[in-house]
C-alpha cells in the first residue's frame, strides 16, 4: 500500500516550504491541540514528505485544509525536520504564494488559522504578501549566558508565533562565510538555556536562536540575523516569526515607534520589511504588539509524493 499526497513547493527569501494539499484528513477539536494529534497519528507520514529522501533538513512543511467558513481562508499547521512549529511566517508567505499560484486565493485579504492563533494575509496585486501575525511580546529581557568557548551572551527571550532566545551579536560578523560557527555558537545557547532551565511562558521551550547585528545589514536595512531552527537548520529567510519577536523587543526598549519601518535582513540577504501595531496587556501584565511582516515566495514545484506504507515504522525526525 502507498499514499499519494499532492503537494506545492516555494521559497520565501531563499528557505522553502513544501504544502500538503491533501491525504492528511483534519484533525477534530480545537485547533490549538491539533499538533498534538497529528503528530501522534501521521507523524511518520510528516516526517517523510519534508525529511530526506523526499525532502531536506532546511524544509519546512505545511498542512493545509480549505476554509470551512466564508470568513477563513483555511487551517494550516506548520512542521520541519524534527517536530512543530508554532506560526511560521516564510511558510505562511509561501503557502499564500502558493494558493495564488493554483487559482486557490485571490489578491485582497485572507484570515488563516493556526494552533497559535489567526493571523491575516494581505496578498498584494503584485504577489508581495503581508502578514498580521499573532501578537508578539517580549518575555524576558537581558538574560546573560556564558556560553563555553564563546563568553557571555546577552539576550531577551520573545515570543513571535514561535519562542527566540535573541541576542545582539558582537564577537564576529553575521555572513553566510560564518555559517558553520553561527550554528555552533547557536547550538550551544540553545543547550545552556537547557541546561539553567530558562524557557518561554509556562515552561516551554525556547527552541529558536535569533543573532543580530545592525553593522553586517547591507544599506538600507535595519538589521542582519541568523537564525537557528529547532532542527539545527538555519533559516534562509529572515524568519518572519523571529522578525515579530525582535519587533516586540524593539517596541518593549522604545526603540521602534507604531507604524515605523524595520528592514530584517537575513543570513542569506534576503529582506522582510517588519512593522507593528501597538497591542495591549493580557491578564498577567504581559504587554504584546502586532507584528506585521511583508516579503514574497515564488513557487518552486508542484507534484505527488507517493509514500510506501512500509517506509512508516522508520522515524525520520531528526
Ligand atoms: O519564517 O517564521 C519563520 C520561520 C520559522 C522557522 C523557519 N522559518
């Protein structure tokens, strides 16, 4: 027995999304458990139409099932090389790209669900897409880490659709050269916030590592980052999730008003154009902003994965 599972690939600023159009039937309850059940019934399934042979570490994928209402452009869940994702903003600029490519969405403006909240997509006449992610605070600022080999790194954790430990660079430049020593340097962070127990809201784990630098953007940019995934890939993009993140840092120091344009520039040197929206306070005093992020996808491939039942009883997670 085999599964035949159409897909559409795209890159949004270089780091690609493959989405599932169908073969996966959507989940019952409430979308924000909907990860869990996935995972636990199809996870086998996942893991192989973005993991090697049929895909790479750098894939990130997408389910998505059509609107059941007149005022939802659909459900999406967002996945990569080892497990969930929150939001995914190159992945949602993609799928948008991507529904426009196949007659699915007209230009104008989309509301899309995902197990962390609606967000709104604006799909421009000329293909640029603007999301509205879901709302952005800053978690906890200036935690200091001393990271063996590297000395002490300082940085603000934030959620952005997806939880960031986000740190101003400073002991070399971020240029895809320095790849290599980003991810290690990244990888370390990530295994000392680990190690002192320091998580996001509720003891999640903070899975992505954002490094900064406003000397290494090109001109006309505000900033240039790396950021790791959870999979020790590193986005090509300038990861619109991590772009949100460090716009409620940026809001929460004063140092970007409402409105204001910030240019995100990525390791690749690719650009999303980030703004937001003040937010409000939630029960617990949280201050949150809403994160806007403009940036393009072209569509890449169109085609069916066929998926031998076999192939299943192997983990291809990580
Ligand atoms: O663009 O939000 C993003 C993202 C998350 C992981 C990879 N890209």
């Amino acid at each position: 027995m085999s599964r035949r599972l159409r897909f559409i690939d795209s890159h949004t600023g270089g780091e690609p999304t493959r989405v599932l159009l169908d073969g996966i039937a959507r989940p019952r309850g409430a979308i924000a458990d909907w990860h869990r059940a996935l995972l636990a019934e199809h996870g086998a399934l996942l893991a192989a139409t973005v993991n090697e042979p049929r895909g790479s570490d750098i894939l990130v994928g997408a389910v998505y099932w059509p609107p059941t209402d007149a005022a939802s452009a659909g459900d999406v869940l967002f996945f990569n090389n080892v497990g969930a994702l929150g939001m995914c903003g190159h992945g949602t600029i993609g799928l948008v790209a991507s529904l426009a490519h196949l007659g699915l969405m007209a230009p104008g403006a989309h509301t899309l669900h995902t197990p962390v909240g609606a967000v709104r997509a604006l799909l421009r006449d000329d293909g640029e897409v603007v999301i509205d992610n879901v709302p952005a605070y800053r978690h906890r600022q200036g935690v200091a880490l001393d990271v063996a080999g590297h000395g002490r790194i300082m940085g603000d954790v934030a959620w952005g659709g997806n939880w960031f430990y986000i740190a101003e660079y400073e002991h070399g430049s971020i240029e895809l050269a320095n790849r290599e020593p980003l991810t290690e340097l990244c990888w370390a962070i990530r295994a000392e916030l680990r190690a002192r127990g320091i998580t996001g809201r509720d003891g999640a784990e903070i899975d992505h590592i954002e490094l900064a630098s406003a000397r290494d953007a090109t001109p006309g940019n505000d900033s240039r980052n790396f950021v790791l995934c959870p999979g020790k890939a590193y986005d090509r993009s300038p990861c619109g999730t991590g772009t949100s993140a460090r716009l409620a840092c940026l809001a929460a120091d004063g140092a970007l008003a409402p409105g204001q344009a910030w240019r995100q520039q990525g390791i690749t040197g690719s650009v999303f154009e980030g703004r937001y929206a003040a937010g409000g306070g939630d029960a617990d005093g949280v201050a949150w902003i809403r994160p806007q992020i403009a940036g393009r996808a072209q569509v890449t491939a169109l085609g069916e994965l066929i998926v031998d039942d076999a192939e299943l009883g192997v983990s291809r997670w990580g």
